[in-house]
C-alpha cells in the first residue's frame, strides 16, 4: 500500500492502480486500497470507476472528506450535480476548512446556475487559501458570466496555474502591453494560448487595436490563416509556426485571452464589437450555396456536438444535444438540414436517418480540417443553429444568422450568457435560445424551429 501511494504521487498510475487491484483481489475491503483506487480512477478521468470504488470505500468510513471529495468531482464530471453537491457538504461538514472542497462545491452550485452561492463558495475557498488558483479561476468563470467583468478578468489570470491546463505563459523578452501603453507607438504581439473558438472569441479584440491605430502581429490557428488575411488585408497575421519569427519586430506582447481584461470591463464596452470579424471566400461560398439551393426548402447549417477529451467530460455532455434532437427543424418542410458537424458522426447520422430525419452533407468537405470550406459553407446557409462548439463560433465570426442552444437558461460557458436583448455579447448575429426550467433538448429545438419560422 505504501508503495502504491509512493508511485501515485510520483505520477506513475498504472502502476499505483495495478498495486491496489492486487491488494483488493486478496482483501476487497481493503479501505485505503479503495481509497487510493477511487483518487487513481479520478486522475485518469474515470468517472464511473472512481464512484464504484469512492462508494465502497464509504461503505467502510462513511464520513472520510477525502473520499466523498472524489467522489464528488467524478459525480460533477457525470453532471450530477446534486449528487456532487450532497458528497461536498457531507465532506465539508468533516472538513470544514478545506479551501479545494469548497472551490468544487462553488463549481457544483456554478453548474445548477446558483451562481451567488457559488462566488461565495469561491470567496470563502480563497480567504483560506489565497493561492488556491483553481477556486481562482472558476470563480473568473462565474463572475464573467454575471457580468462581473472586471473582478472577472483580473481573476481570469489566474487560469496559467488554475485552469483546466496548466502552463506557463510564453515567456518573451519585451514587456507585457498594458493600459499605459495605448498610443505610445508600440509594435504588440497578440498571442495565442487557447482552442479555436476562443482564439476566433477573443481575436475580435485585434479590431479595436485596428481602431486605436495600434500595430500588432496577429497570431492565430493555421486554419484561420486565410481567412484573416482576407477579411484584413492590413493586419499582419502570421500561424504558430510562423509568429516566432514575426514577433521578432515587436516591442510588446500580449495574450490576446488577456485582451479582454483592458477592452472588455463592462457591459457598455460589448457595444465595440464588431458585427462580423471574417468574411468566407465569396466564390467557395457561392458554389456551396448553389448545390444546397438545388432544391426546395431553405438550407439550415446545425452542429450538435462538443467533442472534449476524458476530463473535460462535463463540457461536452452539457454543451452537446443528441443529433434526435434536431428532429423539431427536419420536420418542417421549408428547411432542409445541412450538416456542419466536424468529427466522427456516422453512428449519429445513421440512427437520424433511420428515424426519417433529413441531412444533407457537402461532400468532399472536410469539416475539421478545412475552416476555410467551413466559413463558406456557413455562409451559404440562410441560418444556423447550433450547440456551443467552434461551429457558433465561425457562424458568429462572419456575421451569419446563429441560433446557439442550450436548456435551462444557464451557458455552458461565460462567453454565451446572453445580454439584455437575448443576444452573444461576442457575436451579435448569434441569438441564444433557451427554455428557462426546462431541461429538454427537444423543447429547446423546438423553441428554435419557431424562431426561424
């Protein structure tokens, strides 16, 4: 047992896991084994496994705060989430100081749309610790999302130690750009550091450097080259394999996810973003748009998934909704679905069309690799609707009509907490359609069919 512990620490989890398989075969109450199993499982999210053995181990000590913390985060991985919110109390009411525990409990509350409780949980989690980044940056999250932007973003730097991947920032020899620096003449290196929908997000940004007269060097996805060289002639944007040797010429350099923190600080401040950031190739476009037009009915663009890695299993079961969902627009007969939808989909498709759902595909698009062909294909639809997934982002970027869904009036992400007019903040093409109390993808979607009328 003290071996497995020894190798858990050090990171070498097979290993750990294949000492404690061992000992719970000889004795499979073995407390501390079910314990160490139960943490191991959560480390490789393993959800499922880590409530099996979490519970087992419960049935041994019933009040063990560590193990009903495991057990809380994999039950929040699973998005049960008064579940999690039970195991967290329980553990709290052992450990009532226990700065982690109550981080978590504030990203349980955060995820049932409690969000008061949750920033206090977050504040109370940081009064015992004030180095505990991951209460840091969940509660950026929360405050975000209420509008809290400027709290939000200072804490939102804390996402380098505390967020989902910790990094370092990348290090460079000329000073960070700050607010003092507007109109002094500097040379900025707009950074990259996240996903291509936030880099799509928060490269939204570079307009309003554009608009100040600053220069920059813009730094995006591969993917994103061309667009951006198209739709801004004037910038210079360079992908990751080409920006070491851009930036070289720049006397500052800024995260353009830090960006937000001096342009985006109140409400008032999204009324600067830009109502379309990139335009699709025209002639793609208008290829794409003939095919689709060959028939009757208008073509809708959808895209009902979020594909997330093991860990970020809670993403994508909240951001996504089954393909059969999408039933409510297929039966209209003035729209014709078209499919959007990067990755691995052809189970989804198959079980839709066997329940007479209607998808048409571009073919020879590829919807991962070709952003290009994407925007294009966006464009040639009269609308989209959508999930939160880089497919909202792209209809957003270049000014399409979007429907971004989701149930239960609470955004998967901060980014899509609509403002007062029902709208992204980001993106004012993209309206947000929820069914506040519900719960339902199919009474969402329906919502949305209504909506494009």
């Amino acid at each position: 047992m003290a071996k497995a512990a020894r190798l858990y620490q050090s990171g070498d989890l097979a290993t750990a896991r294949a000492l404690c398989d061992e000992i719970l075969r000889s004795d499979a109450r073995h407390f501390y084994a079910l314990h160490l199993a139960a943490a191991i499982a959560l480390r490789e999210a393993r959800a499922e496994d880590t409530v099996r053995l979490a519970s087992r181990a419960l049935e041994l000590e019933p009040d063990h705060a560590d193990v009903l913390s495991n057990r809380g985060a994999a039950l929040r991985m699973m998005c049960r989430f008064e579940e999690a919110l039970a195991d967290y109390d329980r553990s709290l009411s052992v450990q009532p100081a226990r700065a982690s525990t109550l981080g978590n409990r504030g990203v349980a509350l955060a995820a049932l749309g409690r969000y008061g409780e949750a920033l206090a949980c977050f504040d109370a989690a940081l009064a015992i610790d004030p180095d505990e980044a991951r209460a840091r940056y969940n509660r950026a999250l929360a405050r975000l999302t209420v509008g809290q932007y400027r709290e939000g973003w200072i804490d939102y730097e804390s996402r380098w130690t505390g967020g989902e991947k910790p990094m370092a920032p990348r290090p460079f020899g000329v000073p960070r750009f700050t607010e003092h620096d507007w109109g002094k003449g500097h040379r900025t290196a707009l950074w990259t550091e996240q996903g291509l929908g936030d880099q799509l997000l928060f490269s939204s940004l570079a307009t309003e450097f554009e608009a100040r007269g600053e220069k920059f060097v813009l730094e995006v996805d591969e993917r994103l080259v061309a667009a951006f060289r198209r739709s801004h002639p004037d910038w210079e944007v360079a992908s990751p394999a080409q920006s070491a040797a851009a930036f070289a010429s720049c006397d500052r350099a800024l995260s353009l996810a830090s960006a937000g923190g001096l342009l985006r600080d109140s409400e008032h401040s999204f009324e600067r973003q830009p109502a379309a950031l990139l335009s699709a190739d025209a002639s793609r476009a208008a290829g794409y748009a003939a095919l689709l037009r060959h028939g009757p009915g208008r073509p809708i663009g959808i895209s009902w998934r979020s594909f997330q890695p093991p860990a970020r299993r809670f993403y994508e079961i909240t951001k996504s909704a089954p393909l059969a969902d999408f039933q409510a627009l297929t039966r209209k007969s003035d729209i014709r679905l078209v499919d959007l939808q990067y990755g691995d989909t052809a189970a989804d498709r198959e079980a839709f069309a066997s329940n007479g759902g209607r998808l048409e595909r571009i073919a020879g698009l590829d919807l991962f690799n070709d952003i290009d062909g994407v925007l294009a294909a966006i464009e040639a639809c009269d609308a989209v609707v959508t999930i939160s997934n880089v497919t909202a982002h792209l209809a957003g970027a270049i000014g399409k009509r979007t429907l971004l869904v989701y149930p239960s009036a609470n955004p998967p992400f901060h980014y899509w907490s609509p403002n007062a007019a029902g709208r992204s903040r980001w993106y004012p093409s993209v309206e947000i359609v929820t069914v506040p109390g519900f719960s339902s993808g199919p009474q969402v979607l329906g919502r949305a069919a209504k909506i494009l009328g």
